[in-house]
C-alpha cells in the first residue's frame, strides 16, 4: 500500500482472490486505516459523498476532481486486507527477480510511500503527485497535510532521475528530463502557496484577504498538471 486511503486499500481481499499475500506499508498506515475505519468513518463517509459529488445528477457532475465520476456502494466496507510488513524509513525487496526500493515520502498523507526500480528507471509516486493542482487541504476534513514535507518528497523523488513516471491518479509520464521539470513545477507551486501564504500572513493579512493575496506564478498556473481540478490554490 502506498498510504491508507480507501481507494488504495478496501477491496485487496478481493483483489488478492482468496490468496494470503504479504502485505507491505508504512508503519504508521494500519493506525491510519483504523481512524478512517473505525473513529470518523459516519462523518469522512458523509462528507466525502459530498466532496465528490456522488449525490449529484450526472447532468450536475462535471467531474469527481479525480477522475469522470466515484461510484459508492454504502451497503458495507469492502474487505482490508492489514499490512504484515512494513518499515519505517526505506525498505529494499526482491519480488519475482524484479528489485523494488520502498522510501518513506510524507504528503499528501503522512504515511505516503513511493516505489523506486531502480535497474529500469521506474518510479511508482503514489498520491504525492498526479494531473492536477494538488489538494493542500482537502475539503472533506482530513488531517493536516504537512505542505513542506510534500516539498522535500518530491525532491526525494526528483533525485532518482527517474525515466518513467507512474503515479497512482492519472497517466504515466516518460523522460528523464520532461519529468524532473514537471516535478519541480509541481514542487515549486505547493512552496510558493505556502511562502505567500506566510508572507502574507506577517504583513498582517486575514485568512480571506490571504486568499485573494496569494496567486501562482503565470508559468505555474498555466502548466497542465497544476490545472485546478482537484486542489484549489485559493
């Protein structure tokens, strides 16, 4: 598992066929899966119906954010199958003769990991990165998303040089050099919101004076992967 968000971990029973497979994660993603699943299910499942839209005419959907539409199913929770190995920081494996390097890359979750091949260049960025300006907070009220920290993981990511890109939310991206400059835009934008947004905040400015402050740079808003879809820069 990449983090604990629903969309990447409810259904890996049936995913996994009846088969017992070795289930690796953070080794913080388990306590994370029990709040969403067990303390604040009723209200993050209520308020994220509403976030995406689900309750929506489809002549009212223009989209979910995150793709055309999120289809729900309330009857149950879909089986989890927990993590039963995981690591703190970085973790190295061999699976079927292919080697995989796991790293530790707080962001859009604080349990967010992502997957490097490093003998073929591939690199799996999990939620830290995908076709939209990235959701700083999102509106449905989860925890707070340490935006800096989301910073230094994308650089941790830009330095593998990696010659393919493929994160887990929109298509894949291919060359070394059209990738490392997607992501340093991509980094670039969360840090300037949040450099304005303090740099506003010590001349004194309210939080809806801040909104109206602060605006990304022309060759930022323009870049079709900080188009805002998902996340908003207001």
């Amino acid at each position: 598992y990449t983090h604990h968000h629903t969309d990447h971990v409810m259904g890996a029973a049936a995913m996994a066929g009846g088969d017992t497979p070795t289930v690796i994660a953070h080794e913080s993603t388990s306590k994370h899966i029990d709040k969403i699943v067990a303390i604040i299910r009723p209200i993050i499942f209520k308020r994220s119906m509403r976030m995406f839209g689900v309750y929506l005419k489809d002549s009212e959907l223009l989209n979910a954010g995150i793709g055309p539409f999120l289809y729900n199913n309330d009857k149950t929770i879909v089986s989890i199958l927990r993590p039963d190995k995981t690591f703190k920081e970085n973790m190295e494996i061999e699976i079927a003769g292919v080697k995989l390097n796991l790293f530790f890359a707080p962001g859009e979750t604080p349990d967010q990991i992502f997957v490097w091949l490093e003998d073929r260049k591939v690199l799996f960025s999990g939620d830290n990165f995908y076709k939209a300006f990235p959701n700083l907070y999102t509106i449905r009220g989860t925890a707070y998303r340490d935006v800096m920290q989301w910073v230094n993981s994308i650089d941790l990511i830009r330095s593998k040089g990696a010659q393919y890109l493929i994160p887990s939310h929109s298509r894949p991206l291919v060359g070394k050099d059209y990738i490392h400059q997607t992501l340093t835009d991509y980094r670039d934008a969360i840090q300037y919101v949040h450099d304005q947004t303090v740099r506003g905040m010590n001349k004194g400015l309210s939080p809806d004076e801040i909104v109206e402050f602060v605006k990304l740079p022309v060759h930022l808003a323009k870049s079709p992967f900080l188009q805002e879809y998902y996340g908003t820069v207001e």
